[in-house]
C-alpha cells in the first residue's frame, strides 16, 4: 500500500516539490498501479513463452557491397593544394 510518506520521499528524489492536494491524488494513482500489477500477477502464465517483441519479425537487410564510385585521382581534382597525394589544408593552431 503507498502512503503519503511514500509519495513525499519519492518527490524529494525527484527534487519536486508537491502541495497536499498532488500528495494525495498521486498516493490514490500509484496504489491503483501496484494494484493493476498484483492483478497482473495472479494471470497463470506457466504455458506462456517468454518474448522480447510481441511481433515476430526479422531483421532484412542487405548484404554489404564494396564498390567506388570515384577513384583517388577524380576526388584529389577537387583539391585547391595537394602534397602526397592528399588534401593540403591550413594548418590549425589550437
């Protein structure tokens, strides 16, 4: 059963601050709750399996596929400067 108390140390957790009236309905909706789930608990789920997803799916995807679309020598056109093969930028004094 949650009482008053119970509801006043869980807003101090949370840094709330309630009035007298938010403590009161806040400690009737969270006893509703525990009541839903001890209903919830006497439901026999012996025969029931375990699931992580209540659909059943799987997972498509593609398979990957290596492929260049520009060689080296097209992109280091666009290059303003180059020095070794790659891109001569600025340098960055941090």
């Amino acid at each position: 059963m949650i009482t008053v108390k119970d509801v006043e140390h869980v807003a101090k957790l949370a840094r709330l601050e309630l009035t007298e009236e938010e403590k009161e309905t806040y400690t009737k909706q969270l006893g509703d709750v525990l009541k839903y789930v001890e209903q919830m608990n006497e439901v026999d789920t012996s025969n029931v399996e375990p699931m992580a997803h209540p659909i059943d799916f799987v997972n498509v995807m593609r398979d990957d596929k290596v492929y260049y679309e520009q060689t080296k020598e097209a992109l280091m056109q666009n290059a303003p400067e180059e020095e070794n093969g790659f891109f001569k930028v600025p340098k960055i004094n941090g």
